[in-house]
C-alpha cells in the first residue's frame, strides 16, 4: 500500500500540521502497509471552516445537480472497486470475497440508492396555512469504525450531500487507507471543494476536537457504547445534534416450526461474517428446548466449514480480528463465558494451529449460554457463537429483549405472520425474518444503548435535514 502523507481540506491535499503520522497494520500479518497523516486540532478548525463556507454554495446547489453528481460519485467508487477491496483486505483483514461482494460494493449501492431516493423525495409539504420545509441542517462531523472501513463512511457521506449539507470525515486509526480512495472518487466526481473533506488521527486527538466542535451542525458517529456516550457529550456541550450508531447483542430466535438446518445454517454464517465484527451479527441463537441438541449438532457440524486463514487465500472464509487488542478481548470473554458455565463445542480460545502471526481467532461455538452470562450480554466482536435455549415463544422474546442493546434481531418460522408477531415484540431498530435480504434503503439503527436516529433510507436523510415551519395567510 501506498503512503497517503495528506489531509483533505477544501478540495486541496495538505500535510497535517502536526508533520506526525501515524502506521495502519495489516492485521494478518502484523507489518505496518502504509501511514497516514495525525492530524491536528487547528486541521480540524480549518475543515470544519471550509465545510462551513462551502456550505454557502452547496446548500442551495439544485435537486437535480446533487442527483447528478451522486450518481458521478457512485461511478467513480465502481471505477476503484478492485482497489477499494484489495486496500480493505490489506487495512483490516477482510477475506477478498468478502471485500469485493460486500466491503466495497456496499458503497456504490449505498450513494446510488441515495442518489434515486434524493430524486423523488419531497422536500416541502403544506399542513393548513402552514408551508413546510426541510432545509440542510448544515455541517456534518462524522466519525466511523474500522468494521466496514467504507460503508461506514458512506452511510454518512451519501445522505449528507444529499440532503445538501457538507462534511468532515474521520475514518478509524485502524482502517483509514480505503477513505482515501472515497476522496480521490469525489474529487473525480467533480464535487465541489468545501464539501467533502477529511482528517485522520486518533479517537482521542483529532475526534474530539471534531465531536466537540463548535462549527457543527450535525454528528454522526458510529462505533462503541463508550466512545458514542463520550462523544455525545462533547457535542452536547454545543447543543448539536446527534445521530448514534453503537453496537447490538442481537437474538436470532427460532421458532419451533422453522426449518431448523437452514436456520442454524444462515444464523451461523451471520454470527462469523467478517470474522463477527458486524454490529448486527446475530450472536445469540435461541432454540426452542425439544430442538436444543439437534441444534447444537448442526452447529457443530456446519463450524467446521469455517476456515480462518490468509484473507487472500480464496478458500479462506474467516480472516484476523482487526487488532491484537481486539484478539485478546475475544479470547478473554470465550474465558469468561466457560467459568460461567458455557460448553465449547468447536474452536476455543487458542490461537488456530500453526497461526502464530496475525490476529486470528478461531470461530467458536458455545453452548449452554444462560441469558445473563457475561457472553450473552456483551458485545464480543469476533467469530463467537452463543446457542441458547428456550421454553416458549414469551420466554425467547424475554430472553431476546434481556439485553441492554436494541440493534437487530432475526426470527424463522414457516408461517410469516407468526414470524412477524414476534418481530413486532422485540425492542429492536430492525429484524429480519427468515434471513431476508439486505435492502439499502430500509432504515437503520438501534433502540435502547444501540443508538439514537436512523441511517438509511428518508429517515436516514432526515437527520441531516431541519425542519421549517412557515405560516402563511
Ligand atoms: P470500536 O473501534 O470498538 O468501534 P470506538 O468507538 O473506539 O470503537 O471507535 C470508533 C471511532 O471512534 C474511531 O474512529 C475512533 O478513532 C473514534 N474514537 C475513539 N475514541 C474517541 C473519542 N474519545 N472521541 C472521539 N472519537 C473517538
């Protein structure tokens, strides 16, 4: 990978004025691939104004304009597609066929779905004697994780200028390479400088000075309960709003007349997708009683097709976690879990055979989960399965709802009403029943300690659009 040594601010590459950078790892192989600028409290000021000024212009750019170069942009992230996944793979150890279906396909899909909807959307409507317009809410800060390095940042990014506001972006530490190319797909869009622009650095250094930025109309942050109550508190020191997207615990309940092989089989694979660093893995699945040790069986036998190895390699299913911190937090829960009375029934807490470099786990089954074990409450990050089981359709609601999230939730059943009473019992932003396809356009985000707003979709263009009530007689 290549040295990226700038920042993005007003449509012109810069050093940071720090003239520190900082080393991205290839958690594969633990070998620093590339550096990128740490940026400063003043590159932050100097963003957040130029964001301002083009504000000025971009707000009051026609509908019609903002559709066009929404759809330049989409063109241009498709043009980079192969490099987009191969930066990702490299950045934070995403197999490359999860990189190229999904990492940074996802992105195109997301700002051309944003690009359709902008087009049809009605931004006035009258109630009575009353006009009512929702306008650009102004300056977006955004702050993104390093799960889905460029998804994250596009959820944000594409409903932002649609809505007609512009944008400071800071990627995770991490995973901050693939943002680049974001940057060089806009500037080759033709979006205007002032619009999009972006910082790197540390959570600490660089995303405070940007969550509690004054100049900010808007924040949009994605990553952790903790850094989300952190954030959310230096932006309300500026009463600016926020949009939290924070993690999940989600259950997958399956009902007792569900196909039970198919159930285990996709609720498996949604637990390990990108080695489980997805905040909506379902990673509790509950089975009714009389099914349990079938259940556990199918488990078993289907975690055997999960092979971890070099993301590159084809065969590989399951890449590194994205860092040695995160690997030992793993491997201490799957600890935990089994002093509290889980049974491990594939993979464990060691390291995988002959894999003494990179950060990989190996995917773990556990069954025997109580609903109040450590395991079954927090949010692991990493291949960990959790089977638990229940007595009727009351007790999985209560044992899916016993959680301090409300991200996801999945159920399976033969009969979608039955299907869809128990999906309107969770306390949960979304559900999908019987593994339904994702849909770039429904709206996303957490009840409970899962978040506050909604991306995707009108609602997600929503938190970036003020509402103004004009009375007319
Ligand atoms: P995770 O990496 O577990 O998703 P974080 O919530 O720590 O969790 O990271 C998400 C993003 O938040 C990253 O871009 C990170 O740099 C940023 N971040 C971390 N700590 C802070 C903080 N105190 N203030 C602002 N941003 C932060």
């Amino acid at each position: 990978m290549e040295n990226r040594d700038f920042v993005y601010i007003n449509g012109t590459w810069r050093p940071a004025t720090t003239g520190r950078s900082i080393p991205v790892e290839n958690p594969a192989t633990e070998a620093v691939i590339a550096t990128v600028p740490e940026a400063s409290t003043e590159d932050v000021d100097a963003a957040v104004m130029a964001a301002r000024t083009a504000f000025e212009q971009w707000s009051g750019t026609a509908v019609a304009e903002r559709v066009r170069l929404l759809r330049a942009l989409r063109e241009q992230i498709v043009l980079r597609h192969a490099e987009i996944a191969e930066t990702i793979t490299a950045e934070m150890g995403a197999p490359r066929w999860i990189s190229t279906r999904i990492q940074a396909a996802l992105p195109a899909t997301v700002v051309g779905a944003y690009a359709d909807l902008l087009e049809g959307y009605e931004f006035e409507e009258r109630s009575g004697d009353t006009l009512i317009v929702r306008e650009p809410a102004g300056v977006v800060g955004a702050i993104t994780p390093w799960n889905y390095p460029l998804h994250q940042i596009t959820n944000k990014l594409a409903p932002a200028l649609a809505a007609g506001c512009t944008i400071v972006i800071k990627p995770s530490e991490l995973t901050p390479l693939s943002a680049f190319l974001l940057i060089d797909a806009c500037e080759a869009a033709g979006i205007p400088p002032g619009v999009v622009n972006l910082v790197t650095g540390y959570g600490k250094g660089v995303g405070e000075a940007l969550a509690s930025h004054p100049g900010l109309d808007v924040f949009s942050f994605t990553g952790s309960v903790a850094t989300g109550a952190r954030v959310a508190e230096l932006a309300a020191q500026n009463i600016t709003r926020v949009t939290l997207e924070l993690g999940g615990k989600s259950a997958n309940i399956i009902l007792d007349d569900a196909d039970l092989s198919v159930a285990v089989k996709v609720g498996m694979a949604n637990a390990f997708l990108n080695s489980g660093q997805t905040c909506t893995a379902w990673t509790r699945m509950l089975i009714p009683a009389s099914q349990y040790e079938e259940a556990v069986d199918l488990a078993v036998n289907y975690a055997k097709g999960y092979v971890v190895g070099d993301p590159l390699d084809e065969k590989t299913k399951l890449g590194p976690v994205s860092s040695g911190a995160q690997r030992d937090k793993i491997r201490g829960l799957i600890n935990t879990a089994v002093t509290e009375g889980a049974r491990v029934v594939a993979g464990g807490p060691d390291a995988p055979a002959g894999m003494g470099v990179g950060y990989f786990v190996r995917p773990t089954v556990l069954a025997d989960v109580a609903p109040d074990s450590t395991i079954a409450q927090q949010e692991v990050f990493g291949p960990v399965l959790s089977l638990l089981s229940y007595k009727d359709d009351d007790d999985a609601v209560a044992i899916a709802n016993n959680s301090m999230y409300g991200l996801h939730g999945g159920v399976w059943s033969k009969d979608e009403n039955r299907a869809i009473a128990v999906a309107r019992r969770l306390r949960t932003g979304t559900v999908d029943i019987n593994g339904a396809k994702y849909n770039p356009m429904a709206p996303f985000g957490g009840y409970k300690k899962s978040g506050i707003g909604r991306e995707m979709g009108a609602a997600g263009l929503e938190e970036f659009l003020e509402i103004k009530s004009v009375g007319l007689r």
